[in-house]
C-alpha cells in the first residue's frame, strides 16, 4: 500500500475594542481584519509512477477557522467592522502521465471552514466626515464588495461584518487513456 497525504490547519483571528475617548462619527472606532490564506495539496503530477500491492491512498484535509470582531459599543461613537477572509483551496489528484499501478485508489479533498465576522456599534454610530477624499476602512469594505440595499448602495454603516469565503475543494485522476 501506499499513502500520500496533505493537511493544513489554520486559526486566525482579530478583535478591535472601541475606546471610551473615541467620540467622532466620522471615523471607525474599532476594525478588525482576520484574513487566512491556507492550501493543503497531494499530488501526482508529469510523469510521477507508483507500483503498489495493495491500495494507493492521495488524502487531504484543510481545516480553516477565522474569526473577527469589532466592538465599537464603548466607543461615544465611530463605526465597528469586522472583517473574516478566507482564500482555501483543497487538492488531491493524479494529473500524470507515468504508469500507476494499484490493487485499488482511493483519492479524497476535503476542506472544513468556520468563518465568523461580528460588528458592534458605538451609541453615536457613524457617519460621513465630509471630506469627499477621505474613507474609513468600514466606508472601502462596504464599497468593495457592493452593500447595497433596494434603494441603492449604502456608503456608511454603524456596524458592518462581512464574511468572504472563496473555496475550492477537488479530488480527480487524470491520466491518459
């Protein structure tokens, strides 16, 4: 028999506390940002061979758990963001044009995600600074990736937690005929 395996385990994560002096609406008073990139990958690949007797086994798990919080609720007031990202990819896979013998395969990709975002808004809650030249890190979140409501875009927010998953998860042979 032979095994390959993969795994990756990832825990990240952000906490911003508004502070009680914080008293401008036109600022965030806590940001938080927790961005985990993890790649868990087993292979066979160009003209890699294997001759097994018994079973050959390509196994790989991607555990990823992110968290971010911010808590502007001390704050007098300033916008909260928390912002969890997470950028997975999970692979196990024969791509191989050498010879792969094997009494059976078995080939499996498995990836497991928490991703938790919270905001807490302070009690002046947030608001724009006037100055057209200028944004909060909660004001750019909100314009990259599109808040809008059904009356349009929403450019300020009190509290503004956004979760951004991107996953992919593959477990395939490929080899020529």
């Amino acid at each position: 028999s032979v095994t390959l395996s993969a795994a990756s385990t990832i825990t990240a994560s952000a906490q911003a506390q508004g502070l009680p002096e914080v008293i401008d609406v036109g600022v965030d008073a806590a940001a938080a940002t927790a961005v985990a990139d993890s790649t868990a990958a087993v292979k066979m690949s160009g003209t890699s061979s294997v001759s097994a007797s018994g079973a050959l086994t390509l196994t790989s798990s991607n555990t990823v758990t992110v968290t971010a919080s911010g808590d502007a609720s001390s704050s007098g007031a300033g916008g909260a963001l928390g912002l969890a990202v997470v950028n997975e990819i999970t692979e196990a896979y024969i791509d191989s044009t050498g010879i792969i013998s094997a009494d059976d395969m078995d080939i499996t990709a498995t990836g497991s995600e928490t991703v938790t975002a919270t905001a807490k808004s302070s009690a002046g809650g947030a608001n724009e600074d006037g100055d057209a030249g200028t944004k909060t890190e909660s004001q750019t979140k909100l314009e990259d990736y599109k808040a809008e409501t059904s009356d349009g875009s929403v450019g300020v927010a009190a509290a503004v937690a956004i979760t951004d998953l991107s996953r992919q998860t593959r477990a395939y042979i490929n080899t020529p005929a």
